[in-house]
C-alpha cells in the first residue's frame, strides 16, 4: 500500500519536518528559473499539490508574485497555514483534483513538487496536467519537479528514493527514506516515472516546447549556500548524481 497523503498525520508531519536542503539549494530555484518568476508578466502562481508551504512560501517571498496553493491533504494545509502564512499566499483544498475555484486561464505559471510520483495511477497525473493547463493563461509555463528516476537508489544528504541497485519498472513503487532532524527515517512510498512519461504526459496536455533540467551541485555557484551543511563536504553525491528532474512546459 503507498503512502496515505490524505488521512496519515504522521506522515504530514514527518514530511514537513523533513530538511529540504537538496530542494532549497538545486531544485526549487530551478523550477523558479523554469516558471521565469522574475518576468514582470508573472504576477499569480499556482502550487498545485503545495503540502506543508514551503515551496509556496519561497515564490511569494522571493518574488513578486502572488500563489494560489491547492492539496488534497488537510492536515498538510493546517501545518501550511500555521506555520508558513504570507499575505501573498492563497491556500485551498481540492478534493477530486479539480480547480473549480479557477476559471480558465487565471493564473500565469504553475508548479507541482513531488505530485507525480505520489501518483500510481497514470490517468489520474494525466488530469491533473489537463487541469492545470486549462487554468494557465496562453503562454503560461508548467513546472513539475520530482527525484530524478536516472539516479533512483543513490543516497543522497537528506533522502534516498529507491533501493541501491534495483531496477524499476514504469510505474512501480519505490521505498522512499527522508532523514527527520536529530536523527530517524520516515518511510515512504512513492511510484517511478522515466522520465519520458513526463514529456508524454505534458505533451497530452496540450503543452509545448518542454525542457528538462537535472542540476547538479557547483561548489563556484552554490558553495555560499551550503558551507556548514550536509552539503558542505567534499564530493557530495549532489556534484555527480543529480537529485532531481525538473520537467517544464508551455501552453
């Protein structure tokens, strides 16, 4: 069985407790990048899939930019809320998936952060990337980041996704390990997407001219960052293997 995002709090609080130190460093300024946040046109962001805030938090903070951020979880959006209020943040739950709330071409870019992979179920990713095309203006950019399936097993500061060695069909669980502060491990589940299943189901979507990014960690751009941190050492497995798949797309 996978992980229950609706009904387990443990998970919810595991999960925002969770040191996202990988993702603040190498994958949310890339999906930030991907969205083009400091183009004077993109005013409103969609977080589609939001959890705890914290990815919500950083758009709004870092931009001038106001976000509308949806979850199917509850509990995630009560820790969001409590913990990670902005003025510029909007938050809503979503029952079946669908923006109802939104009309057609309402915000300018969207993001989905760990959505897909928590998704076993290919038809139900495909309506989700049909939903938020819909609600993305013309010209709008659609960002989905998750781990990278190239680099499935590697253990990486904060998290490993995947067993060392296996091999994944598409589709198939994966156990998943992130680190909790001040030592321990919440076990996961989440589902491998090659990375074609991301251009196919964003291409169906109707989106277009989609890019893929895998950043690495450069100690000449990032060293500021991470001096002090896990990822302050020599040779982080974050320099060689990337963490992360950032998948962008136009409408």
């Amino acid at each position: 069985m996978g992980t229950d995002w609706r009904q387990d709090t443990g998970v919810a609080d595991g999960f925002d407790a969770y040191d996202d130190l990988p993702e603040r460093v190498l994958g949310y300024p890339e999906v930030f990048r991907g969205l083009r946040l400091d183009d004077p046109d993109v005013r409103t962001v969609l977080d589609y899939g939001c959890g705890p805030g914290k990815v919500a938090l950083r758009a709004a903070g870092g931009f001038d930019v106001d976000v509308v951020a949806v979850d199917i979880s509850e509990r995630m959006l009560r820790i969001a809320k409590d913990s990670r209020p902005h003025p510029r943040v909007d938050y809503h739950h979503v029952e079946s998936g669908k923006l109802g709330f939104l009309p057609d071409g309402a915000v300018d870019a969207a993001m989905s952060c760990y959505v897909f992979i928590n998704i076993g179920d290919l038809d139900a990713i495909r309506a989700i990337a049909a939903e938020v095309h819909r609600v993305l203006r013309p010209g709008g950019r659609y960002a989905v980041l998750d781990t990278n399936p190239d680099t499935t097993g590697v253990e990486f500061a904060t998290f490993r996704s995947g067993d060392p060695g296996a091999s994944y069909t598409t589709g198939q669980r994966r156990r998943v390990l992130l680190n909790q502060p001040g030592g321990g491990v919440l076990e996961l589940s989440d589902h491998h997407w090659p990375r074609s299943t991301y251009g196919d189901v964003l291409i169906g979507a109707g989106f277009a001219a989609v890019e893929y990014a895998t950043p690495l960690l450069d100690p000449r751009e990032h060293g500021a960052l991470v001096g002090g941190t896990l990822l302050g050492v020599e040779r982080p497995a974050e320099a060689v293997a990337a963490p992360f798949l950032i998948a962008t797309g136009v409408k």
